[in-house]
C-alpha cells in the first residue's frame, strides 16, 4: 500500500503549574484513539518529531554543520540507505524528510515497507513518479523501509530509476547493507549509519514524551504538594529506570512508558486517572523480561562472542561473565559458546597450559 506521511503537533503545558498560571483547567489526559478500534495509537507514533530541530540523537549525522542536516534542510535529498539497530531514528528521521519536502513542495514523499509490498507496487511508484516528473517537473522520493526484506533480484527493480533520477530512494535497514543489499544498488546511495542512542538520549526523548502528556516528574517516593496533586505524576527513578532496559531503543522505551500509564488508565472513559503516580515497581511489574538487542545469526551476534573471547584474553573476568551472561539470556546456543571455549582454550593459551 502506497501512502503518504501525515504528521500532526499538539502543544501542552510542560505541568500542572504552568496549566494553572495560564487559567486552564486541569483535566484527566487523554491518550489519542484509533478511529477504527478502542486501541490506542503507539506512544512513538504520537510524539514522534516532525521538524530536525526536534530530533534527538545520532549528533554525528544531523548535528550542526553534519551533512545530511544540510541536505535535509535544502531539500537536495540524495539516495541513501539508514542503517542501525530498532528504535534508532530511521524511520523518524524519513518522516522528517516527508514533512521538509510537503512544506516546501519540493518533492513527492512516497512510503512503502518491505513487509508488506513486492515489485508490482514499486513499479506503480516508479511509473506515478514518471508521470509527475513529465507533468510536473517535481522529483519522487521513495522510502523503503526494511529494505533488507527485498531479495537481491527484487532489489534490481530500483537500479535505472535510481540512476537516471526518476526516484530518489531511501531505504532503512536492521541489518548490514554490505551483505543484504545490491553491490550495484549500494554503490548508487550514500550510507548513514545510525548508533544505537545512548541512556541521556533516550532519557531526553522520554521527557518530551512526558510533556507532551501533561504528566509531571518528580522525585522518587515523594509527591507534589496539595495545589499539583491532580496531576499525573512518575517518579524520576522510573524514567531512568525505563532507559536503562530499553538498550538504546526509544521505541521499546516508549512502549513500556505507554504500557505503565494504560495500566492506570481508567477503562470506562480510556483517560489517565489524574491523581495516579507512576512508580518503579509498576514499570516493573509491567515488563516481563529487560530488553536488549541479540540476535543468532547478524552482526550483534559476532560482536557478543568477539567481545567475549578478548576478555579472556584480556583477563577480564567481570567482562567475560557480562558477555557470557549476555549470549544465554539471548538465546545463544550453548553448544556454540562451549565450541568457541574450546577454541580459545587451544589457539589463544596453546602450550602455555596444556590443561586448559
């Protein structure tokens, strides 16, 4: 399915006090619905930035005076690829992309996911972005996200577009471009790699998040005083507490915040009981195991394993056990792990003991 992105901002008070001072009275808030269901709308869809100024994180491709920032903000958009782990910023980052090009009219945006879509509905763009460069003289631009879902035959479909300019593609991707996409494709589009966010990071993201919900931090086990008491109210360790499982991962992060406050959202009208205080132990109590990022078979797992054979070598046991730690809570085949300890044992201490 072929849409086009749609962004939306709503502007809060940053707490109960403010609300006061500017006469408005406080009411419960209320997260927004589908249309469609009485599910609510991801948190991360909610507070997602819509303009480069708003984005947090990755400072070393959007800071000031980086390039892409300045593509951005020109609106001279080349093919690219995003690649880094869940929760980075790629999608984010193409959606700002689409909000630059629909407020200056430069471009069309258009938005398809590997998942879901296959070489017909790209041909569709492709041809919809013809017509338009003919009628129009206004440029196309792609985003393919998951663009590591496409094979590398079906990969071939964008060469000629991408070359000649009919489409200007961006494509997002989990896992390494080097290995999962088109050598010719690839040599056609710029990389950015984006990091995994660090704990300030995604503690900045968690804030605004707040903020924009109206819900007021406070320090851990105390509460406001009595003239800010119907405010919704999170205790500052939980926050932190939050940003510290999610591994780097805003969208992970947001999903827990969201999931702690529809525990406490009243069901009957689906908005926030405004005397409720968000605490550690319902964060807690809501997550059934902390998050972080593995996999079996891609790049964190060759990091994990390397990571961990050079603290044996290092003599780092505290590191050794983290990493080993690491791997079993993953998932990692024990098996693999015991075969890599025997290599280690014969390559890396050898003669040195002969029993090791």
């Amino acid at each position: 399915m072929v849409t086009h992105s749609q962004t939306s901002q709503t502007s809060y008070p940053s707490n109960c006090s403010e609300a006061k001072a500017l006469g408005a009275e406080i009411q419960p808030v209320s997260l927004p619905k589908s249309q469609s269901s009485a599910q609510f709308k991801p948190l991360a869809e909610i507070v997602r930035p819509t303009c480069i100024d708003d984005y947090f994180g990755q400072s070393e491709i959007v800071g000031e005076n980086c390039l892409l920032r300045k593509l951005i903000l020109s609106n001279n958009i080349p093919s690219m690829v995003l690649w880094g782990p869940p929760g980075c910023g790629k999608t984010t980052l193409a959606s700002i992309i689409a909000k630059q090009c629909k407020q200056s009219s430069s471009a069309n945006f258009m938005t398809l996911s590997a998942v879901s879509v296959g070489v017909k509905e790209v041909k569709d763009v492709i041809e919809r972005a013809k017509n338009d460069q003919k009628m129009f003289k206004r440029k196309t631009i792609l985003f393919l996200d998951e663009i590591h879902r496409f094979n590398k035959l079906q990969q071939d479909v964008f060469l000629p577009h991408v070359e000649n300019g009919t489409i200007i593609l961006i494509g997002a991707t989990t896992e390494n471009p080097s290995f999962s996409l088109n050598s010719a494709l690839l040599s056609r589009c710029r990389v950015f790699v984006l990091e995994k966010l660090s704990l300030e990071t995604v503690t900045h993201i968690l804030h605004r998040a707040l903020k924009h919900l109206n819900i007021t931090i406070v320090p851990g086990g105390h509460s406001l005083q009595h003239e800010d008491k119907r405010c919704a109210q999170i205790d500052e360790d939980a926050v932190g507490f939050i940003a510290g499982i999610c591994d780097g991962d805003a969208r992970t992060a947001l999903n827990a915040l969201q999931a702690a406050i529809q525990s406490q959202t009243n069901l009957e009208s689906g908005k926030i009981n405004d005397t409720v205080h968000i605490t550690k132990k319902v964060i807690k109590d809501g997550l059934e195991k902390t998050h972080f990022l593995y996999d079996r078979k891609g790049d964190q797992h060759y990091n994990t394993i390397s990571a961990f054979i050079k603290s044996m070598r290092g003599s780092d046991a505290n590191a050794a056990l983290y990493y080993l730690a690491r791997m079993l809570v993953g998932g990692e085949d024990p098996r693999f792990i015991a075969r890599r300890l025997i290599i280690f044992a014969s390559e890396d201490i050898g003669i040195a003991d002969s029993q090791a």
